[in-house]
C-alpha cells in the first residue's frame, strides 16, 4: 500500500506546478465574488442566478482537471521511459494504476474542496446560503462522480496512444452522459426496433452522472436528499469505478510498456 501512497503523492505534486489549476481557480473566484457585490445592483434574486453560474463553472472546472490530470498520467510514463525503473522498484502494474487512479482523483479533491470552501465562504457570509446538509451531500456527490470520471480518464489512456485524444473523448463523453444521457430511455420508447433495444442498452450500460449533480438543490435551498440514497449511489459510484480500473489493468498488463 505505501508504494501506492508514494505513486499518488508524486501526482498530487503535480497539481501544484500546473497553471490549469490556478487558472481555473481565478476565473471561476471572479464570478463568485461577482455574486458577493450582487447587492449592490438592487436585485437579490441575481445572488441566485449567480451561484448557479458559479456551481456550472466548479463543475466545468474539476472536469478539465480531473480529466486532464488522469488522461496523461500513463502515457506521460511511458514517453518518458519513466516506467521501466518505475516498475522496477518492484511496483506491479497494478500498484501503477491504483497509484496514479488514487493521485489524480486525490489532486481533484483538493481543487474541488478549494472551490466549494470559497464559494461557501461567499455565500455564507451574505447569509444566503443554502441548507448545510445539502451543501456537505453536493460536495459527497460530487466527490463521487469525480471517482467515476477519473476512472474513466485512466481507463481511456491505455486505448489512446495521445493523452489530447483521451482528454477530448472523456470530456465529450462525460459531458453527453451529463446532459443527454437521462433522456436516453424517452428516446428509447420513440424508436423502432432494433434501435430500441440499442439505446436501452446504452441507456442501461452508461454510468449516470447526472445522479450525483445536486446544484439545483443547493441554489434552490432544497433539502438534502435521503441519506441511505446516496449511500446507494455512492455503492454505484464505487462499482463503475472499480469496472474501469479493472478495464484498465485487464488492458495494461498486455500493453507494451515502451511505445515502438
């Protein structure tokens, strides 16, 4: 377990030497302290709209790191012959990707408990914030779904020989999950057969982000939803990801471990 440990601390490292980060950071603080002077203007329901754009840009935000952390941690081993004394220590490709999987997921947690602290720091301080118990069950969520993405990230870099070719095809595909994926089974139900039953299966096989995306609860001050649902979801959560990391490792293990 602590070459494990040592693997993810080497990836967190990295968060800290990145700009996309701070960048990120910057742009989306802007905005959130842009809903802090909205009193000024005369019109408290702009707090709302607001926090809103500020929760979209989090989201965006730990998308872009999440994924671009992951997508480049294998590859960017194997350009770099890094991997051959890497694996050499011994660490077993399996430690390599549980490593890296935890590291980045880990990096991601850090830039998402940044951008929730600030923003909550905003919103409280102006005594309109939402209910607590929502706010700390968003960030679980969330927290979650950044697991599963993650996942994902690591899974497509031992398929895309380019970490930019991964980087685009997770985010495109996160984001169709994100936003068109819960309308697949109406989609379903106005189709013939056999386009039917291949848009079940989709609808079926694809892991449902959207379940773990509560800013509409959190802007509209609605109360959290039930604790043992999120434990379920959570469990999903954490079987999606274990099916991608396994993925990952079924396909690494039978990858060369120098690109030719």
């Amino acid at each position: 377990m602590h070459k494990i440990i040592a693997i993810s601390g080497v990836v967190i490292k990295e968060l800290y030497r990145r700009k996309d980060f701070y960048v990120l950071f910057v742009l989306t603080a802007l905005i959130t302290l842009l809903m802090g002077s909205a009193n000024f203007f005369g019109d408290a329901s702009l707090v709302g709209y607001i926090t809103e754009i500020a929760l979209l840009l989090i989201w965006i935000s730990l998308l872009v790191i999440s994924i671009s952390t992951a997508a480049r941690q294998i590859p960017s081993e194997r350009e770099n012959r890094t991997i051959l004394p890497l694996l050499a220590k011994p660490v077993t490709r399996g430690q390599l990707i549980m490593g890296k999987f935890i590291g980045s997921w880990l990096a991601a947690t850090i830039a998402m408990l940044v951008f929730y602290l600030f923003l909550a720091l905003i919103i409280w301080s102006r005594g309109e914030g939402p209910k607590i118990s929502t706010y700390i069950q968003g960030i679980w969520l969330h927290w979650v779904c950044l697991a599963i993405i993650t996942a994902m990230a690591i899974c497509g870099s031992v398929f895309f020989s380019a970490p930019s070719a991964n980087i685009t095809i997770t985010l495109i595909v996160t984001s169709a999950i994100l936003t068109v994926g819960r309308y697949l089974n109406l989609l379903a139900e106005q189709k013939p057969e056999p386009f039917q039953s291949i848009i079940y299966a989709i609808y079926y096989a694809i892991p449902h982000l959207e379940w773990y995306d509560l800013r509409d609860s959190i802007v509209h001050k609605h109360p959290p939803a039930p604790w043992w649902a999120a434990g379920v979801v959570t469990l999903y959560g954490t079987v999606y990801s274990a099916i991608f990391l396994t993925i990952t490792w079924l396909r690494f293990k039978r990858t060369p471990l120098i690109n030719a």
